[in-house]
C-alpha cells in the first residue's frame, strides 16, 4: 500500500494468466527498442520498461473486464505517465496513459453530490430498470430472508385491525383486512410502519387537543375563583356597611333617650 493505494504485481490480479508473462516479456522488448531508438533516447533500465509493459498488460485487462480488484470491475483506467511510450507500443484505440497534469484537471471537475440528489437518481433508474421488466435483487431471496418480519408485521397489525378497526379503516379508505391481505409479503412492513407513524401522528393531535383543553379549563376554574374572591370581599364590605349603619343608628337612639331623660 502507497498512500493509502492499493499497488499489485501482475501476477496478483484476479483474472491474471501465466501466458501473459510471456507477452509481458515481448512488450517489454518492443518499448526497450523505441525508448532506444527515439532522440535523444529515454530508455534508462530494464525495471523502467518492464513496469511499463506491465502497466500495459493491466490497463488492457482492466478495460476488457479480464482483471478486478476484489472482486470489482472498473468502468476505465489509465496509465498516469509523462511519456507515450506505451501508448506507441499499444497501437490504435484509446490511449493508454494520461499526463498527471491532465488528470489533476479532470480530476478538478468533479463536484460532490448531495444525497438527496442521488437519492433522487437511484430512484429514477430503478423505476426505469422496473419498466424495461428488469430486477437488481431476487424478490424470492428477500421473501426467505425477511419472512420473519413479514410474518411479524402481519400478527401485529391484525391486532391492530381487531383493536381500532375504525381508525385503521380510516387509514386505508377500504376494509382493513381486504386492503391489508391483498399487499404484496414484501410491502407488509412497510405498510405496517406508514400506519404506525399515521398513528402516532394522530395521537400526537390528540394530545396537543387535550393540552388545549385543559390549559382552557384551568383557565375557567382561575377564573371562577378570582370572581368567588371578588365575591367574598364584596360580601365582607356590605356585612361591615350593614354594621356600621346598624352602629349608628344605635348611637342615635341612645343619644334620643338621653335627651328625653333630662
């Protein structure tokens, strides 16, 4: 490993044959001869040419899905080199190499794309692929894999149709048991989680209809007794009204009698 790249003899590619060893040989021979023979000349030592007929013998195999990596294809490759060399050697058709310069400069085109952008890709080709009648995944495979759930999904919310049989009806527009039995296995759970987050959706509102209605009936009783307080006080001032008068009054009689008296 070179930073953190993966860097593999010929030998140790998947897909690697021993005749290529051969035809690494005679590719090594013929770039040894144009590196000689170009002015000035490039050639320089044996590993130079030898790594280059072998970069060659790679890119080839690579292109024609002959060689993988752990199992994975590429879509391309290319030899990053200054020099053509191999390219010369290699004939017609797409060049072999790529000058780093040229590279860093592709490389400066791409830009990161957002999740929900490729979200929205996958998406687009699935269904694309869904019309043409082609499958990416073994339905069979994920009804054996996943049966369990389904098989749970389906006793739980059973549960739920014998429970709240008018809520879940409510939910589907239909008889709940006929819209649920009629699902396809795979579709099961995910229709049992669309109704779960219905419900608790639902049940959300209710209880914000509650808090409502409580926050308003606490509000009533505040005020049924700051009026009772009122009430209170305007029945002590009238009690203390009546015996002050009535307080008076005696005064007054007692102060008549008196003068009579005299």
């Amino acid at each position: 490993m070179n930073a953190g790249v993966p860097c593999l003899n010929l030998n140790k590619w998947q897909g690697f044959k021993q005749e290529l060893w051969n035809e690494r040989d005679q590719l090594q021979e013929l770039i040894a001869k144009r590196r000689k023979g170009a002015s000035p000349p490039t050639y320089k030592h044996e590993r130079q040419v030898k790594a280059e007929a072998e970069a060659l013998i790679i890119i080839r195999n690579l292109r024609n899905k002959v060689f993988n990596f752990d199992g994975k294809e590429v879509g391309d490759a290319y030899f990053i080199s200054n020099t053509r060399a191999i390219d010369e050697v290699a004939g017609s058709g797409f060049p072999i190499t790529i000058r780093p310069h040229a590279m860093i400069q592709w490389l400066s085109t791409l830009t990161a794309c957002p999740a929900e952008e490729m979200g929205f890709l996958f998406d687009g080709l699935l269904w694309e692929l869904s019309e043409r009648g082609f499958t990416i995944i073994d339905r069979t495979r994920l009804q054996n894999v996943f049966s369990p759930l389904v098989v749970a999904s389906r006793t739980k919310f059973q549960e739920e149709i014998e429970t709240h049989r008018a809520l879940v009806a409510n939910q589907f527009g239909e008889d709940p048991s006929k819209a649920f039995k009629e699902a396809n296995d795979l579709e099961v759970p995910i229709l049992v989680r669309s109704y779960y987050i219905q419900k608790a959706a639902r049940l959300e509102e209710q209880l914000e209809e509650e808090k409502r209605a409580r926050k308003s009936l606490e509000a009533q009783k505040k005020l049924t007794g700051k009026e009772r307080e009122e009430y209170e006080i305007l029945k002590t001032k009238e009690k203390k009204r009546k015996q002050k008068t009535l307080s008076r009054k005696r005064a007054a009689t007692s102060r008549h009698g008196k003068k009579k008296h005299r």
